[in-house]
C-alpha cells in the first residue's frame, strides 16, 4: 500500500526477532510502526532495542514517502502559491 504523503516504515527481516509481533517486510504508516515498538518497549525493555534518537532505528527499518515535517512545508507553500496568483489574479 503506498499511500502520496505519508511517511512509511518497513522492519527489514534481519530485524524482526528483535520486534516480536511486528510483521517484516510490510510498510505501514510511520506512525502506527512507531506505535508499535513503543508498544513492545513498554511491554518488554530488554528485548527491543532502545535508541535515543528516534523511536525506529534506521539500520533496522526502510522509509518511504515524505516525512511530516516535509509534508507540512510542502502544503504551506501550496498555500502561498495559491494566495500568490489569487492576489495576482485581483
């Protein structure tokens, strides 16, 4: 499932027994991944291992899409563009 402007997460299968319960190699929204491997930190700290930078490590997970922050800037300037050539259409 790919879905324009939703950041996805995929576990890579080298991972998985480190994530019990979270199915490899399928690409779920960023967030709901996120979700669940806080899930399983809160259930289970010592097997999930814990970064402190980010909730998905990236040598365990694939990304794809645009990542929120980006998605934002990217309808903002939409915005603006669009109130640009409604000014300039007055």
């Amino acid at each position: 499932m790919s879905r324009p402007g939703i950041r996805q997460a995929l576990l890579k299968p080298d991972y998985a027994h480190l994530y019990p319960g979270i199915p490899a190699n399928e690409w779920y929204p960023a967030a709901v991944m996120t979700d669940l491997v806080l899930s399983l930190r809160l259930r289970s700290l010592h097997r999930v291992p814990l970064t402190r930078e980010r909730a998905l490590n990236d040598a365990h997970f694939e990304f794809r899409g645009v990542s929120s922050a980006a998605a934002n800037a990217a309808i903002r300037e939409d915005r603006q563009e669009e109130r640009r050539r409604r000014t300039t259409e007055e």
